[in-house]
C-alpha cells in the first residue's frame, strides 16, 4: 500500500511525533510505502505556550518526512490536498487532538479523498478538547465529517465520537511507548538528573495544564507529609507557572517538592521513571494519556483518577490504583498504594498487562478500519 501520514514529525518535539514515526517504521516493516507530511507550521508562536515546539537533534534517516503543511494557510491546504489527490495513496493516516487543526487537516481530507481512491483513516485522541471554547463544536463538525473511518482509544471518545458522525470506528488502546530506552538503576537515574538518591520519589510527570490536576496532588502531598519521600515535578509549564509555585507556598512544601521545569528530552524520560517508585496521575479530565502508557514501559505503579479513559487503561489494582479526583481522593490512593506491599504486587503484574498495548495491534486496526471503508 501506499501510506501517507500526516500530522506532527521530526523537527516538532514531543510524544504526537514519536507516535507518527513509530507508526510509520511499523508499516514500513510490513514492506508498505510510507511518506510522512509534516508542517511547516504547526502552532504559530503567539499560540504556542511552551518554550519551543523543536528539537535540535537530526532528521531520523529512515524515515520519509517532508514538511509541507501550514496550519494557518488556506492556500496551503487547498494546494496540499489537490497534491495528495494526484499522488493517490491509498490511506491517508491523521492524528486529531484538537479542534484547532480541523479547518487544516479537514480541507486537506475533503479534498485529497475525491479522487475516489484514497481513503482517510483518524487515530483520534480527543474529540472534545479539555479546555473549551465556541468553536470547538462547528470545527469538529467540520473535521470528522471529512473522514472515512476512526480508531478511538477509550470509550469516552466513542461516545463523543458517535455525535458527530457515523462512520467505521474501532477501539484499540493507546500502545506502549517503547522509544525511550529501558531503565536505568535508581542511583544512576538521580544522579542524571540532579536529585539525591537518599529520598524517595513520587512523579508527576508532563505538561502542566490546569485540567491535570496538579494543585489537588500538591494538596493531598501537604495533607500527607511522607517521611524521606519527596514529590517530583516534572514537565514544562502550559498553565500560570506563578499559581502553583504560589500553592507550593502557601501550603508550605516547597522543601518536599522538586520541580524540574521545562519540556523533559526524549534521552531524559528514564532518568525519572527510574528515579521514581511511583507515577500519579492526578486529572480532573481524560481521554487517555501517553504518560501512562511510558509508565507501562518502564513497569511503573501508577495512581490515576476516575475520569475518562484512565481506570480502562490503569485497572484497578492490577499495575496501579484508582481514586476519586479530588484533595482527599488522592490522598486515599497515596495512602493505599503506599501500604505494605502494594508497589510489589502492582509491579508483578506488569508483564501481562503489557501485552494489551502493541504497535503492531494498533496498526493493524487501523488497516481493519481502512478496509471497512472500501
């Protein structure tokens, strides 16, 4: 098959990209022709929130990428997809995770799949994003109108999904992310990233948006006040940075808390998944999260909240805890996953649950939902 994939790659960072081009090293093991479109911009930068959206490390040179895409052009979707239309793959593979790409990404699929040929399959991660606004629900209408067919991966998103259009969609679970390495030994890991292994540590781990919850962990922390355990905070800040350094004082932590600020390198994830004996993940709202599935790389135990599509990837005591999302539901799961034992029992489990979360089972979906189009 002919395959062209587009949506963020290398020189945008993070984990949408790692998931295209792993995607794409999977069909092309499987001897399919795969071109992955990338943008020549993805956010403009007075919408951006982060530092920067690049890495400074070298094309991959096994991978076809071009970047060709501007999300802000009408000119340049209008003259995308009539290339795509010439070029005729046979399956357009998009990733969709916020409204803001539908007026791109749906003219670009409107237009390229009237060839009569070509067929546009979504991994959607959201349908409806975590932070709302007015046009959230005719750019979505837009969007998915425009697509053949979809693999969801929760049921949350299913659901939402179902409101907007009835075209094939199966679920596979979010897989694991496998390209950060292995784990290294705790003391090492500390010493990598500059913490002292005489503590123990519990993670919260990626981008600081209000929705995930952040300032309820740091009230439960308080209320909890472990001995030789500290929280570690690690991620870049997308929210008011000021509103929680001024929680962390005011609650008086600021000695048990350390944060690293800043968007957290691919060659660094495992210096603070080795360090750490514990993820939480304390959101107010989910679909599902990549963070969960670098834990499962790295058989971390983890606590998650009862939102979304969290407790179908985290069950409930198979390699982590669910909590209500509040203060003190938190402070219950940091009390019960720390009990006697538990981090053991999680942990042993982990080898069969990882099982559930191939690449090659997401793939293969996504060409079941490819021939359902046809």
């Amino acid at each position: 098959m002919k395959i062209t994939i587009l949506g963020p790659a290398h020189p945008y960072r993070g984990g949408l990209a790692s998931i295209m081009q792993t995607m794409a090293r999977e069909y092309q093991s499987r001897g399919h022709e795969v071109r992955i479109y990338t943008f020549t911009v993805q956010y403009p930068s007075l919408l951006f929130p982060g530092k920067t959206q690049y890495v400074s490390t070298p094309a991959p040179d096994d991978l076809h990428i071009e970047r060709v895409m501007n999300t802000v052009n009408p000119l340049n979707w209008v003259s995308l997809g009539l290339r795509l239309k010439r070029e005729a793959p046979d399956m357009i593979l998009m990733k969709y995770w916020t409204p803001f790409m539908a007026p791109c990404f749906g003219t670009i699929a409107r237009i390229a799949r009237s060839n009569g040929i070509t067929k546009v399959v979504c991994q959607i991660d959201n349908v409806e994003p975590h932070e709302h606004h007015i046009i959230d629900r005719p750019c979505n209408k837009y969007y998915l109108g425009g697509v053949d067919g979809f693999v969801y991966m929760s049921e949350q998103v299913h659901r939402e999904l179902a409101a907007y259009t009835s075209a094939p969609a199966l679920f596979s679970p979010h897989p694991m992310f496998e390209n950060f390495g292995t784990a290294v030994e705790r003391k090492l890991a500390c010493e990598k990233i500059g913490i002292s292994s005489d503590e123990k540590y519990t993670l919260f781990f990626g981008l600081i948006r209000d929705y995930k919850g952040l300032d309820m962990l740091l009230e439960a922390w308080a209320k909890w006040q472990p001995k030789g355990r500290k929280l570690l905070v690690a991620g870049e800040f997308y929210a008011s940075r000021e509103k929680y350094i001024s929680l962390i004082e005011q609650l008086g932590i600021k000695d048990r808390v350390v944060l690293h600020e800043g968007f957290i390198a691919d060659e660094d994830v495992r210096y603070y998944f080795s360090a750490s004996d514990c993820l939480v993940l304390p959101y107010r709202s989910a679909t599902q999260s990549g963070v969960t599935q670098i834990a499962y790389n790295f058989s971390l135990p983890m606590l998650v909240t009862n939102v979304g599509g969290l407790p179908e990837i985290v069950p409930d005591g198979r390699v982590g805890l669910v909590c209500k999302p509040s203060t003190d539901g938190i402070l219950e799961g940091l009390k019960r996953i720390y009990s006697p034992n538990m981090l053991n029992t999680l942990i042993a489990n982990f080898p069969e649950e990882k099982k559930r979360f191939s690449w090659a089972a997401m793939c293969n979906k996504l060409l079941d939902v490819y021939n359902l189009c046809k």
